[in-house]
C-alpha cells in the first residue's frame, strides 16, 4: 500500500497534481476540500457549518475532518493506496491520521510538499474564482485570510513529518507537467 500526503498553501496545486496522480498510480483520492464541498451542495447539517468557516477562509475543526477520512477509509480497504489532499492541515490531524494508518498496519509513506510563491499563490486562486463559482477564490482578503491559516496552523505539520523523516520538498513554480515529473522522482523511490 503507498500512502501519500500532498502538502501546500492554499492554491498550491495540490488538486490538480492528484488527479494525475490518481491517473498514473491507481490510488484513492482524498481531498477534505472536495469532501467538504460535496456536504455543502448535499445542504447537510455539516455542509452547512463547515461553508460558514469555508467561506472566511479559516479552517473547519479537526474533529470534523479527521472522521470523515476516518469514514472514507473504512469504504475503501482494498485500495492500493491514497493520496490525502489537503489533510492533515493541523498537527492533531497528522496524529490522528498516524493512529487511524497503524490500525491498517499502513503508515504514510511521505509527504511532498509543492513550494509556491505567495503572489503565485494569490494569482492563481483569483483566476480560478472567476469561473469556479467558489466564494473563498474570489476575494483577495479571503485568500490572504486561508494563506494566514496556513501559515499559522497548517505550515507547522511539515515540520511533523519532517521528525519522522519523511518529508520531501519540490518547486510549485512552473508548469504542471514540470511539476508532475518532480513528484514522479521521488514516488520512484518509494516504489522500489
Ligand atoms: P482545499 O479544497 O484543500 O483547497 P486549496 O488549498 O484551495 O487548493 P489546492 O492546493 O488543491 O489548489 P489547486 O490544485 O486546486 O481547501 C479549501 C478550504 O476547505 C480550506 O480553506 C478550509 O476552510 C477547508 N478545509 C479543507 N481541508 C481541511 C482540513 N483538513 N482541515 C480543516 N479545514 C479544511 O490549484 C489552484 C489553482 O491553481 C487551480 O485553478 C489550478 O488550475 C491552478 N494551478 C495548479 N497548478 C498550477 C501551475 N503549475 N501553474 C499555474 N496554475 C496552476
């Protein structure tokens, strides 16, 4: 089983590295953000806190995303392997996700981190809130607000993997073919 956890800041292109991952690979995808989202349009109870926190750009609590992984993962116990996306963005989820593995005797195998300028960051998110229909792309102050989150919650897990040694960093910056094929190399390694 390859377990992966793709890591970044808000609009570092964390989603659309998975879904060639998922391509190429064969494994789950597990995104919070499109789980998340899929609650909002489903208008369920969770949908609808979670879109009030979504839309400020601050981040929904831990207890709420670790048990949907938690959920997703007992609906898929032949999968080779997952590709988490955009969890754990909190250290609590990063040891519960470890606690949620070991029962599956299926640690993470790493996690790569997509390294991308802040002003890249803020350029691409206003560019797809043009047509993304999603509210947390289209305001600039949002944006920075979910960058903050990132910076102050989220940016600390790296360091988390990083003491079990299994942290990879690579160049965001770039095309996304360029960038698949950094992600490629260091799956090899995995792999073999
Ligand atoms: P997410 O859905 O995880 O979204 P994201 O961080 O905005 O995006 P991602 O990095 O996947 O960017 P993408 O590939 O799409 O989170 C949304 C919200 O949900 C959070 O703010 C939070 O409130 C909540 N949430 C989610 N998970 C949570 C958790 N675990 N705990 C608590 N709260 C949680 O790329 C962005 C854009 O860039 C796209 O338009 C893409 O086409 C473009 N792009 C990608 N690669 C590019 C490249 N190389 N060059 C140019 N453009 C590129």
């Amino acid at each position: 089983m390859l377990n992966l956890v793709l890591f970044g800041p808000p609009g570092a292109g964390k989603g659309t590295q998975s879904q060639k991952l998922i391509e190429k690979y064969g494994l789950i995808h597990l995104s919070t953000g499109d789980l998340l989202r899929s609650e909002i349009t489903q208008g369920t109870p969770l949908g609808l806190e979670a879109k009030k926190l979504m839309d400020q750009g601050v981040l929904v609590p831990d207890e709420v995303v670790i048990g949907m992984i938690s959920t997703k993962l007992d609906a898929n116990k032949d999968a080779k392997g997952f590709i988490f996306d955009g969890f754990p963005r909190t250290v609590a989820q990063a040891e519960a996700l470890d606690s949620l593995l070991e029962a599956k005797k299926a640690p993470i195998a790493g996690m790569i981190a997509l390294e991308v300028t802040d002003a890249e960051l803020e350029h691409r998110l206003l560019l797809r809130g043009k047509d993304s229909g999603r509210p947390d792309d289209a305001n600039p102050e949002v944006i920075r607000k979910r960058v903050k989150e990132y910076n102050d919650k989220t940016a600390p897990v790296a360091g988390y993997y990083k003491s079990q040694h299994k942290f990879n960093s690579i160049n965001g910056m770039g095309t996304i073919e360029e960038i698949f094929h950094s992600i490629e190399e260091i799956i090899k390694g995995y792999l073999q």
